[in-house]
C-alpha cells in the first residue's frame, strides 16, 4: 500500500487528529502561563493608577513582559498561537483587550482623582477577568481544532 | 471557504498531518511537529523540504537556551492550498458517504 492510498474521510480524520494535537500542546501546563498572564495584566492595569511617568513605564514593562512570556512558552511548548490568528478564539482576545482598555482607563481616572487606591482592586479584577479570559481562549481554541470548519 | 482543489504534494500521509499542524499554529517547532506525527528526523525532514519547494512552508532556524531550534510555518500560498485540499477531501468524503 503507499503512502497516498488513503480515503477521504481518513485523510480528514488525520486532519482532525492532528489539529487536535496543537490544542493540546498549547493547553499543556497551561495553569502556569495563566497565573503569570493574569499577574502581568493586573500589575498593568493597577500601574495605570500611578502617576506619570510610572503608568506610562507600567505598561511598557506589560508590552514587554507579555512578548517573554509568549516567547518562552512557545519555547516550552513547540508551538507558537497568536492570541487573534484563530477564527473563533480571536473573539475571546478581542474581547479581553477591551476589558482591559476600559479598566486601564478607569485605573487611570482614579489616579487623577484621589481615590488612586481604587487602581489596586482594578488590578485585582483584571487579574481575575484575565485568568477566565485565558482559560476561556483556551477551551475555545482547543474546540477549534477539533473541527474542521 | 476556498475552491476545492486536490493538492497531491499536501495529500501525502505525513505533509497532509504537517500541513493540519502548521494550519492551527502561527509557528510550530520541528520536534513538536515531528513527535506529533510520530515520525524520524529523516522522513520529517524529507517532506519539510517537499513543503519547502513547494512554497508552502516556511522554515527558520532560531538559538534558544544554547541550542538551534527549527521553526516551520505555512506560507499564505500553503494556507491557500490546504485549505482547498481539505475542501476537495470534505467534498470527496460527501460523495463517497
């Protein structure tokens, strides 16, 4: 038999098998790169809440620590998903990132005013939406896979 | 979704398993590709290179941790090409069931 005799619904069931295995990479030990995910987004949105130029060099540091973290967990994992290249699951980071702006935003009026304490359970509620909000990314991406629509 | 079109350098057991990888990921390393597929170096390597010449994957070598890392990534021409291959597979599979 060669390699080329396959039918089309095994072809397809191969597919499926092995999308399914970029799910699971990407989900493995992912508890990890959540608590240290949610960790980056709350400093970040806390720091918005300090005053110029510390909020500005707050999320400076979240740029950049967001870039370490993805580069050493594709390192980690062998694989590498931007957050907004999967079809569905791109609508779950869409959707963190507007979270975060509006909480970033509301850190930062609080700064201004004085109640800039308020910039601490800011951050603990990013912390909390942005561990949801991966987990979430990752069942729905790990769904994703697993059909080939 | 694209034109089905049957593609027969991706539908080859091993590159048409590379090709659903790569699909899903924006980069995914040689090793996970290869351990994936459960496959040797050399057969992985021999149908990297078919995908290669193809135009349909991009391949990158990159230091991490004291070591050289290959990393493959499919081209828009092999995102455009799997996707009509699975599309023909999809309309095949309907026909033959």
């Amino acid at each position: 038999m060669t390699e080329h005799e396959q039918t089309p619904a095994e072809a397809l069931e191969a597919i499926r098998k092995s999308r399914a295995a970029v799910g699971e990479a990407v989900s493995r030990n992912s508890r990890t790169y959540d608590l240290i995910y949610s960790t980056i987004a709350g400093l970040m949105v806390a720091g918005q809440a300090m005053p110029m130029p510390v909020n500005i060099l707050a999320s400076a540091a979240a740029c950049v620590a967001f870039g370490l973290l993805a580069r050493k967990w594709a390192q980690r994992t062998g694989v590498f998903v931007s957050g907004v290249s999967p079809k569905r699951a791109r609508w779950v980071a869409f959707g963190m990132g507007a979270v975060f702006v509006v909480l970033m935003l509301a850190s930062m009026y609080f700064g201004r005013t004085d109640r800039a304490w308020l910039g601490i359970p800011m951050g603990v509620v990013a912390f909390l939406l942005a561990g949801a909000g991966t987990r979430l990314w990752g069942r729905v991406f790990r769904a994703e896979t697993r059909d080939l629509k | 979704m694209k034109a089905p079109v049957f593609d027969p350098v991706i539908h080859a057991p091993g590159r048409l398993q590379i090709c659903a990888i790569l699909s899903e990921a924006t980069d995914a390393e040689f090793a996970m590709v290869r351990d994936a597929i459960a496959v040797s170096d050399s057969v992985m390597s021999k149908h990297v290179k078919q995908l290669e010449d193809a135009g349909y994957v991009a391949v990158s070598k990159a230091a991490a941790a004291g070591r050289q890392r290959t990393w493959l990534k499919l081209t828009p021409a092999g995102r455009a090409a799997f996707a009509s291959h699975v599309a023909e597979l999809t309309r095949l599979a309907g026909v033959a069931g």
